[in-house]
DNA sequence: GTACAGATTGAG
DNA sequence: TCAATCTGTACT
C-alpha cells in the first residue's frame, strides 16, 4: 500500500500532524534515482504563541513566510551558517505553524535535521515547493500502523532560549525502535 | 553601518 | 569543548 499524503492529511492541528508523520515515507527524487526513509522524529512549532517559533508573535520575513502557507509545503532554512532544516507547514493558510522533520530511519546517515537535508540533497531552492504537488518530493503512507505507545513525546531540542515555559513542552515526537 | 546569536554538526 | 559561517534583529 502506498498512498501519497494529500492535502487533507497536512490541513490538521500541526500537533497531530506531527506524531502522524512517524512511521510516514519522504520520497526525494533525484534525476532517474530516488532516496526514500521513515520518519522517525518530528518536532512541532506553533506560532505566534509559540516562543520557539520563527514567527513568534506574528513575525513575516523573507526567511519564514513560508510558514504561513497552507499545510502540505515546505518550509526550509539555513540554520548556523550552514545546515538546512527541513519543515513542512501545517494547517490552514494564513497560520504560522510548522513541523520539523528531524531524523529518518537510516541510522547515522539521516540522524539530524541538518543530516536529513544533506542526505535528501534539500537546499533553498525547495524553499515553499507543494509536496502535494511535486514531482521530486513528497510523502507517502505504506500502511505502517503506528500505535500510540510507541510514540515518545519529550521537550524541543536547541530552544532553551525561548524559556523555561516552552523549552519544556512536549512538542517533540519519537518513533521508539 | 556593527555586533551578536541561532530549531547543528563533527572534530579534538 | 569549540569552531564553521549565513540570516535576521537590535542596536550605534
């Protein structure tokens, strides 16, 4: 069973979105040849509330206004100078929330965020590109089911600039192995 | 214009 | 433990 994720399934509360994707496929194409691996790590920002997020207070910049796309596109930026980081919007159009793809099932190769670009050859010019539309990236189902207990939730990585309150919720999901 | 820090990684 | 090095923001 392989059934590409449509708009339907990224127009939802960005938190459920983000513990549905463990256990989903990125399928990147590249030229005649395709890398593919399992989600297996997410982590879920909602601005403006969130203080965490890029769009903190309904901030719009060059950089983030992708964030305010409606859900199923992407999301990418360079992070110290140079690592990409690979996020997918989420919900309708207009809300700034978004889902960081943080590890694939692909051990050292794809264990990072930053890795996971490296590895999927991802870099600005995907910036705002349709994964319901594209025809080099996009997600798919195989039929895994994905029981609640094997999903761990744990605080964010990397923010604890954004204080105590929201350094500590747990908006970071994990596909036990 | 300058200064500074960040949703990270790999080497020492 | 630390440096690499682009982007946005808060200053002068």
């Amino acid at each position: 069973m392989r059934k590409k994720l449509l708009r339907n399934f990224y127009v939802r509360p960005t938190l459920k979105v983000a513990k549905e994707l463990l256990g989903k496929y990125i399928v990147r194409k590249i030229g005649k040849r395709k890398r593919e691996g399992k989600i297996i790590e997410t982590e879920a920002y909602i601005g403006p509330q969130d203080k965490a997020s890029h769009a903190y207070g309904g901030k719009i910049t060059p950089r983030n206004k992708a964030e305010y796309l409606i859900g199923g596109h992407i999301y990418i930026y360079l992070v110290y100078g140079m690592y990409w980081q690979l996020n997918i919007s989420t919900f309708k159009e207009g809300k700034p929330e978004c889902v960081l793809i943080r590890a694939l099932d692909l051990g050292r190769l794809a264990d990072g965020p930053g890795k996971v670009c490296r590895y999927l050859k991802l870099n600005k010019s995907f910036y705002a590109e349709d994964l319901t539309k594209s025809k080099r990236i996009w997600l798919e189902d195989r039929g895994e089911e994905i029981s609640p207990s094997s999903i761990l939730a744990t605080p964010r990585i990397g923010i604890d600039y954004a204080g105590p309150y929201w350094s500590r919720r747990k908006w970071r999901f994990v596909l036990k192995s």
